[in-house]
C-alpha cells in the first residue's frame, strides 16, 4: 500500500541543525586551507592549492557531481524508470577517461606553463592571447549560468529546511505565482509595490539566499582552492554514506528490489521497467539515439570541463591519478546503482509524487528512518538531507573560484596590470569573488524559470567547445592558434545553433496558428517528442543529442583549419614536445 | 617530427589515452546494443529479474559496470605508467 505525504513525519529542525553543521564544517576548513597554504605563492596556492591534490581530494572533488546529481537525477528515476540506469551508464567509464585520456598531460603542460588557469594553459601552450582570451570569456559564460542556477538551488533548500516550509524540492515553479498575478497592483503602496517588484518570492527565500551567499563566498575567499576541495571531499563523504544508508533502508522496506520493481509497474505502467521509459506525457524519454548520446555527454563533458581541468592540473603526481582512477570507480558504483535502487523503490512505497519528484530523496530519507530509536531518525535524515546542500555549496566555491581566476589572471594580470604586485592580485582576487557573489545574489532576486535547463546546456556547450583544443593542445604537434580557436567557435556556434532551432521549434508549436509559425513548422518540422519536455529542449538532428554535431563540428574545423594555417614554430614545439637537450634551448612560447 | 626526442611522459599519455577510448568504445558499443535490443519494443510478459533488476538491466548496464570497474583499476595499476611531471 502506497504510504500518503501526510503520514511522512516533518522534519521539524533537523534539517535547519544539519545545515548548519555543513555550514560551520565548511567555515572551519576554510580556515583550516588558509593556514595550509600560508607561505605559498599567492596565485599558486590560493587558485591551484600549490598542485598538492592527493589521491582521495582528487579523486571525490575532480568529476564528482553538484547538488544537481542528488536532486535531479533521483527525480528523472522516480519519474521515467530503469531507463536512467541507461541514461547515467556511461558514469562507469568516467573516471577512466576523466584521468587517462588528458589527465597526465594536461598536469605537465600546465607544470611546463606554469599555467594557473585553462585559459593561461591554452594561451602558452599555442603561443597567442586570443586563445586564452577567447577561453577565458567562453568559460566565465558557461560557469556563469551553472553557478547562478546553484546559488538558486542552494537558497531554496536554505528557504525548505525552516521548519513548516514543506521539504525541499529544487522545482522551477515554486512559490512563484503571486508575483505573476499582480499582487503589488493591489497592494496600494509604493514601497509595497517596490518590495513586491524587486523580491516577489517567500522572504524565507531571501534569508536562505543570503547566508548561502555569505557562507559560499566567505569561506571560499578565506581558503581559496583548498576549501573548495576540502568541503567537496567533506561533503562527497557525507553523501556516499547517506546514499548506502538510504538504500540499505529502502530497498528491504519494499520488500526487495524485485518486488519494488513489481510495484512500481503496478502503480504505474510496464513501461516504467523498459525503454524508452515511462511518461504520462506521451513523450520518449531516451530513445536509442539519445541512449547512445548520453555515453558521448558525460564521457566528454567529465574530462573537458573547466572545474574539472583545473583540478587535474592540481595533481600532485601521476601515482595520485592512477589510484584517483581506482577510488572513483568504486566510489560511483556506491553511489548510481543504490540511488536508481531508491527511488524505484520509492515508487512503490511513495502515493505519486506529481511535479514535486524532486522531493523523492527527502521524503524516502524521513520515511525510512521514522522508527529510529530515541528520536535519532529526524537528524539522521537532516543529515541525508543536507548531503545535496553541501554538494551545491561546494559546486557553487569551486565555480566562484574558476571564474575569480580567469578574470584576476587571464584578463587583470594579462591586459590591465601586467605588473601587478602580490598585494594588488590578493585585492584584485578579493574583489573578483565577492562581485561574482553580488552578481549571483542579484541575478537570483527573481530567478529565470528555466535556469536549471540552462545549465545542462551550457555544461555541454562547454564540452563541445573545449574537448577538440584540449586535445591538439596535448598531442598534436601540428596544431595550431587559428585552429585552437576555430575549434572552439565551431563547437560552440554548432551547438548553440542546433539549440536555437530547438527553441524557434518550441516557440512555433507553442503558436502554431501564426504564419511565421506555420513557416517554422514546415521547415523543422514537428515536435519528434523525445527527451525530457520543456521550453529549452534542443532540435535533434537524426534523433540524438546536439553535443554530438557540436563535437563532429570542433573537430573538423580544429584539424581542419590547423592544417590550413601556417605551422607553428619549431621552438614552440619544441618546448612541449621534445625532451629538453639544454636549459637554453627552452623559450617562453 | 623526431619520436627518439619525444618526452616520455607524451609517449605514455598518448597510449593510454587510446587504451581508454578504446574501452569507453567497447563499453558504449555493449552496453548500447544490449540494452537496445532488448529493453525496447519487448513484450512485457518475457520481463524476468535478476538479483530484482530488470534482465536487460542487470545483462546491460549492472555487469558491464562492475566489470568497467575491475578494467578501470587493472587499467590504473597494470597498464598506467608513473612520469615525472616536471620533466
């Protein structure tokens, strides 16, 4: 028998004590990273930990997930079915390829470069600024709207852990409605009016959004690199213990896993146990096409992300990749199979959750742990529960990080200071970090509702535009600048380009009996309806996902117009590819 | 191009990034034929389980996984060569 909302316990202040202990954890290994790298290179130390990652840092902090894995994906089983088992599949490779295809390389490149950032690798590595500039803008573009949809995220679990205030889903329609019906109209005052145009949402939202902000920000700049790697290691912990508990719970509960999957299929549909998964809303979520798409996106997005470039080049040395390689195989088996595990589980004991499938990782945390002895159950699950918020705050440093860096070094020591003293880049940095918070905090007053489809965009956009440069960069000899930079507008233009035709297709579906429309239609053609639904779906050219036009298209025009440009100079070369035969013989690019 | 002056370092991550692609190939061209053919378009009354997955889930993605993570350590420790970064 299905188990109603109303007969879960309330969380009461467990998860508002959890994340507070998250929070002051996080506080105090910031302070803790700032007397590590005390005596450092500033830059070196505050931006790169002093390249120092050990094994377990690197291996928890380099490609492991944010808040969204924990949020999102549980919600995408609960809602289509084992077919996300396929969907995440690929994640048993990623962390073979995450280190072994570029790891090694991209470490001793950015030793030989003394690099600090992507941006500054690529820009010595090819010889010419435009490369890191072009690098640098593009990754502060993409980072941007994947860490303003996290400090949404984070505020919003803030605003769900006070007591009273429900769970804590990360949905994009929450609470929104009374600043669309033109309440500040009725309200008759100016300064109600202003309050109501300027902070529309639950004030509970702003509170949340403030010490998230605070916090994020806070400690990130107290402790740089290091504390973004500690609380992300801290909180990978907390999250694989949570998970195997969880699952430990659950799936007995259900009474086994094949009958959870029985039940599931009863409460819904047979199609819940089989391709291309389970939907009230005739769409087909993961046909083969997209399937065999998703081995392409997480492969390629893991390795060629910029947060996750960065780290790697942290490595202390080759022995750390190769056991990272090790611990993170096991560690995403802990954690993918048990999650699936959970909510198919969560499916037969849960009554439809409806839009709020978001909640199933909560709701099931409070379910199972209600008969905990001595009143333990509330904080177990608080503490379950505060394991995604640790994930997004951790997401949310390490990105504030990537982007302060590429604007102090790639654009503030390379175009406007060139000479900059210590003293001035620890200023510029400090700067640097608290406008991204300010930025973040304003662009979340009244957040964009598709935000969180807007950041898997721009994470394989990014992809698409950085994996061909980052490979001629590490192996090919004949690459060049021009071809760098064709490479990564080819993947990039591509990709937004395909994404385009998937809105204009939206649009014209949406307004069908318009002429433009109707004109739109005729040459799109009409919704396939497969992959998820929304507003920011893409055009799927042969059915699968655009990263795969955008990779094809990065490529071609890399190699392409690497082969077209003039070669680059043999001394440059040289230096990245040759074994030093005298210290003279090494130039600076 | 002179491969006697190669670095070592070049040398080794070169081969191991194809060793890699070549087992991301492997793993994807598996795991998307097998659940291709059949997780879609069955009749759902063949559907049998093992240890409570779905049959072509746990042919498809469960064992494949498993045995990516043994490749994935007998990778690191056996194939992967130690370098020096600095050099």
């Amino acid at each position: 028998m299905l188990i109603a909302v109303a007969e879960i316990p309330s969380p009461g202040y467990s998860v508002l004590a959890a994340l507070l202990i998250f929070i002051a954890a996080s506080v105090w290994l910031g302070a803790m990273a700032q007397k590590a790298m005390e005596k450092q290179d500033f830059m070196q130390g505050f931006f790169l930990g002093n390249r120092g990652l050990g094994a377990w840092t690197l291996a928890l902090t380099a490609t492991v997930q944010s808040g969204g894995t924990f949020m999102g994906f549980p919600s995408l089983v609960y809602s289509f079915g084992w077919i996300v088992a396929v969907w995440i599949g690929s994640y048993m490779v990623v962390p073979l390829t995450g280190f072994a295809i570029v790891g090694k390389r991209l470490a001793q490149l950015s030793r030989q470069t003394n690099a600090v950032t992507v941006p500054d690798l690529l820009r010595e590595r090819f010889g010419d600024s435009r490369v890191g500039l072009l690098a640098s803008l593009m990754i502060m573009f993409f980072l941007s709207f994947t860490m303003f949809a996290q400090f949404k995220a984070g505020a919003t679990i803030m605003k769900h852990a006070w007591p009273g205030s429900g769970i804590m889903a990360l949905s994009e329609d929450y609470d929104a409605a009374p600043a669309k019906d033109g309440a500040s109209k009725v309200d008759g005052t100016a300064t109600k009016s202003f309050l109501k145009t300027w902070f529309p949402l639950d004030p509970k939202y702003y509170m949340g959004l403030a010490i998230f902000s605070i916090t994020v920000v806070g400690y990130t700049l107290i402790g740089g690199f290091m504390a973004s790697v500690w609380t992300d290691l801290f909180q990978s912990v907390m999250m694989v213990i949570g998970v195997m508990l969880l699952v430990c719970l659950a799936v007995p509960m259900a009474g086994g896993m094949e009958q959870a999957s029985k039940a599931a299929i009863t409460a819904t549909s047979t199609d819940i146990a089989f391709g291309p998964g389970y939907s009230t809303a005739g769409r087909e979520f993961l046909t083969p096409g997209l399937a065999l798409s998703m081995f392409f996106v997480w492969v390629f997005a893991g390795f060629a992300s910029p947060a996750s470039m960065v780290r790697v080049m942290a490595a202390q040395n080759t022995e750390v990749m190769r056991k990272s390689i090790v611990l993170l195989s096991c560690y995403n088996c802990l954690i993918y199979i048990p999650l699936i595990m959970t909510c198919i589980a969560a499916r037969s004991l849960l009554e439809p959750l409806g839009k709020q499938s978001d909640e199933v990782i909560p709701r099931m945390a409070l379910l199972v742990t209600k008969d905990f002895p001595m009143q333990t159950g509330p904080f177990v699950s608080g503490l379950i529960m505060a394991a995604p918020f640790g994930a997004i705050m951790a997401s949310v440093s390490c990105f504030v990080l990537v982007i302060a860096s590429g604007l102090v070094e790639d654009i503030y020591a390379k175009f406007i200071n060139r000479n900059a003293t210590e003293a001035q880049l620890r200023r510029a940095t400090t700067i640097s970090m608290v406008a991204v918070g300010v930025i973040g905090v304003l662009a979340n007053l009244n957040p964009p509702e598709y935000l969180q489809a807007l950041v898997v965009l721009s994470g394989s956009a990014g992809a698409a535009t950085f994996i061909a440069p980052v490979m001629m960069a590490c192996y090919w000899r004949r690459a060049t600048a021009t071809g760098a930079l064709a490479g990564m507008l080819g993947g990039f233009m591509v990709y937004f380009g395909i994404y385009s035709c998937g809105w204009a297709q939206n649009w014209a579906t949406a307004n069908s009996g318009l002429d433009l429309a109707k004109q739109i239609l005729a040459i799109l053609g009409p919704d396939p309806k497969i992959g998820a639904s929304g507003l920011f779906r893409p055009y799927y050219i042969l059915g699968v996902d655009p990263i795969i036009w955008g990779l094809l298209a990065s490529v071609v025009g890399g190699v392409g117009v690497s082969l077209l440009s003039r070669p680059p100079s043999p001394e440059l070369v040289k230096r990245f590819f040759e074994i030093r035969t005298s210290p003279k013989a090494v130039g600076n690019g | 191009m002179s491969d006697s002056n190669e670095l070592p370092l070049l040398k080794s991550a070169r081969r191991e990034a194809v060793g890699a692609l070549l087992i991301w190939l492997l793993v994807t061209t598996y795991s998307v034929s097998y659940c291709c053919a059949y997780g879609y378009n069955r009749d759902p009354q063949t559907l049998t389980f093992i240890l409570g997955f779905p049959d072509w889930i746990f042919w498809g993605i469960v064992v494949p996984w498993g045995a990516s993570t043994v490749i994935s350590a007998v990778f690191a420790f056996c194939f992967m060569k130690d370098e020096d970064l600095d050099s």
